[in-house]
C-alpha cells in the first residue's frame, strides 16, 4: 500500500489553508496529525476524500492519481477511504443498524435505498461489525439514544462496511470525555492491528497522538512543521508546531486522565473536588 502526496495545496480565495503538504507512507501505518485550530488537518484529510478539491498537487494511491478521479472511479475511492468526523453524523433518527447499513449506499441501487431494502448477508455483516466493536446490544436503537462514544463507534462500523483501505478520521474524540475517547482510540488502532488498514487521524491532543500512531505529522499554518516518530515529538517540538512559548503546558492538549488529573488546581486535587 502506498500513498504519496506531492505538494498539495488549497487556497480559499486569498486564504492559503493547505500549503504545499509533501509525505509519502508505504504501509498501513497509523498516522496522526496534529496541530492547532485553523491548521488546515480538516482540509487535508477533505482533499484527500475528495471532499474538498485540491488548488494544486498530487495525491497518488497505488500509483493511481486520485485527484484525477471522475464519476464512478471518485466514488468507488471515497468508500476506499472511509471519513469519520468529530460529530458522527449519523441518521439520530434511525435506528444503529440502518446507520451502518448506510456504509454500503453507494453499493445498492436507488430503489433498493428508497425502500430501504437491504441484503440479508449485510445485515449480518453490519451486525458482526457492531458485535466487534461491543456495541451490538445497541443495534436496535435509534442511534440518537446512544453517548457519544457508541455513537462514534457506530460511526466506525459504518465506514467498515465499506471495506476501506484507509480511514480518514477527522478530530475523531474531540467531543469525547477522556473514558469514550479511549474507547473509540483502542478501536481504531485495533481496526488497523487486525485489519491492516491505514488509519488518519487528526487529532488535538499530543498525549493521544504519542499513544496510538505509529507516525505523527505536525502541521502550522498549513504546512508541514514535523514529520517523525511518536518519540520524537518533545515538548520543545510540540512547542514549534502549537506555535506556543515556554508557557506551553501538555496538559492544554491533553485528555489523558491522568495529565488532566495533574492540570487541575492543587487545592481541588487535594480536595477531592473537581476543578
Ligand atoms: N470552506 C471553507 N471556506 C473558506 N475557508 C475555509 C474553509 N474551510 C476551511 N477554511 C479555512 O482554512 C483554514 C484551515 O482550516 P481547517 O479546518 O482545515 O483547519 P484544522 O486544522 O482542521 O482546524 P480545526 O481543528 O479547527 O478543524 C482555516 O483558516 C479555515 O478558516
């Protein structure tokens, strides 16, 4: 699996929110991205799906030039790589089941979809992917009823019944307490354990990205700031790509409990109260 990306750049009128953006992976790695609000890690992964056009660059994946990609060959590569977002934009309405059912739509003809009409054999797929992820008890309910860590998860099982090669998961725990957000961390990195697939990630907290991926990108202001090894990412480093001065604390980026167990005010730690 190889995915090369070659100056990729996006300009929103005179706003250049992706600047020439170069790295190439050559395996399934798990990857995360990490940077500031307004770094442009939406906008990349949205390129990347093509979501978002690109202004400039390549994006080869296998060799194929997938900004190039029209029609038919644009869509069968958005289900090759599946995007989940921060707010799970699920159907709330509609019960967990027809929400992962979804990941096949663009499989399934328009009456079929109409209907609502699906396939036994991806009922039972969608079923065993929500038993893989603990929350096939759920699947009966509608998709509303469940917190956000379930949510997201069937978010997750949604993107595997399209059987992706890559997913692209935008800021995938940023609404998430620390507990949920573990949970849904675990499941991406066993889904990319188990599963060889390339896992992306944009994520604001350091702590997550040092913890779960096997390679880290830091992006500021649209460009690549660091490319390196979780081990690499020091505070001092951390410091360039937040753009922050001595006064930079982890814990502003953190959502481990134990670091934000370390944040709060000494007097309600040892209080026993929360800050
Ligand atoms: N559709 C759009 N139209 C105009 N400007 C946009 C659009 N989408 C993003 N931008 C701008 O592009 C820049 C990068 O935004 P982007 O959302 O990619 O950053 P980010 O690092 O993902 O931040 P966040 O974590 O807040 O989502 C920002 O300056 C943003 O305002």
């Amino acid at each position: 699996m190889s995915l090369q990306i070659e100056g990729v750049t996006k300009r929103f009128g005179g706003n250049v929110a992706v600047d020439a953006v170069s790295f190439a992976v050559d395996r399934p790695a798990m990857i995360g991205i990490i940077g500031r609000s307004g770094a442009g890690k939406s906008t990349l992964l949205r390129m990347m799906n093509r979501l978002t056009e690109a202004s400039a660059g390549s994006i080869l994946f296998d060799g194929a030039d997938v900004l190039a990609l029209r029609g038919r060959a644009k869509r069968a590569w958005q289900s090759q790589c599946a995007m989940i977002f921060q707010q799970f934009n699920l159907v709330p309405r509609l019960d967990v089941v027809s929400n992962v059912l979804h990941g096949t739509l663009n499989r399934r003809s328009t009456l079929a979809t109409l209907l609502n009409l699906f396939p036994r054999a991806d009922i039972h797929r969608a079923i065993g992917i929500l038993e893989r992820l603990g929350i096939a008890e759920q699947a009966a309910k509608r998709a509303e009823a469940l917190s956000g860590g379930q949510q997201q998860r069937v978010a997750i099982a949604r993107a595997l019944m399209q059987e992706p090669r890559i997913i692209l998961a935008d800021e995938p725990i940023a609404s998430l307490d620390p507990l949920n957000a573990k949970v849904v961390m675990d499941a991406l990195r066993r889904i990319h354990e188990e599963d060889g697939r390339m896992v992306i990630a944009n994520l604001h907290t350091l702590d997550t990205a040092r913890e779960y991926c096997d390679r880290v990108i830091g992006m500021r202001a649209g460009r690549v700031v660091f490319d390196g090894g979780p081990q690499e990412l020091t505070t001092a480093v951390a410091r360039e790509i937040y753009g922050a001065d001595e006064s930079f604390s982890e814990a502003a980026t953190s959502t481990s409990l134990s670091v934000l167990e370390h944040a709060r005010p000494r007097a309600a730690r040892l209080a026993g109260v929360a800050a």
